[in-house]
C-alpha cells in the first residue's frame, strides 16, 4: 500500500487486473460470437431447425453482441476518463463485520 500524501488526495486512475479481465473478455466474446453463429448455421443445416425459431435466435445473438460490445467499451471508457477509488480511499460508512457496535446497542435496549 502507497504512503498517503499530505495536503492532496490520492486517486488511482485504473486498475490493471481489470484491463487485463477487459481486453481477454473482447477476444472471448469475438470467439464466443463467432462459435454461436456457426452452431446456429450448423443446426439449421444438418438438424430439422424450425425456420421460425431461426430468427429469433439470431436476433437475440446480434443483440447480446451490441450489448457485450457497449458494455466492454463504457467499462474501457470508465477505466480511462473515470477515478478508480481503492475502498480505503473511499468515503461514507462501510460495513465492517467485525464492528459489532450494533449488536451492542440493540442488547443495551433489551
């Protein structure tokens, strides 16, 4: 862990493990994608597809592409313009399960 600085505050800008998660998850759905679509194709050719089910998958696979992709892109976009706060950084009450003040103050009413 960093040493805080005096007078400022210290933020992070990113998180290279998630980089990483991100840019091997692009390769995984472009495969993921392109695997899907070939079984698509391969069931309709060989096995009796029904013709009516056909486009819906399809359209249901183009749409969790877009998505997939948007998410992937707002996520990189959130790493490069967005601070990345460590949670001791972080500000507000966090629950910590060792505090058991709670269950003290409800034993002190009973």
């Amino acid at each position: 862990m960093a040493p805080a600085r005096r007078g400022g505050t210290s933020s992070v800008l990113s998180s290279v493990p998630l980089q990483i998660l991100l840019y091997i998850n692009g390769f995984y759905y472009i495969f993921y994608f392109l695997a899907t679509l070939a079984m698509i194709f391969y069931k309709s050719q060989v096995f009796s597809y029904p013709d009516n089910f056909l486009a819906p998958d399809l359209t249901l696979l183009f749409i969790m592409a877009i998505l997939e992709a948007l998410r992937l892109y707002l996520d990189t976009y959130q790493l490069q313009h967005l601070p990345f706060t460590m949670p001791e950084q972080r500000k507000g009450p966090i629950w910590n399960p060792t505090d058991h003040s709670l269950e003290q103050a409800v034993q002190r009413e009973t």
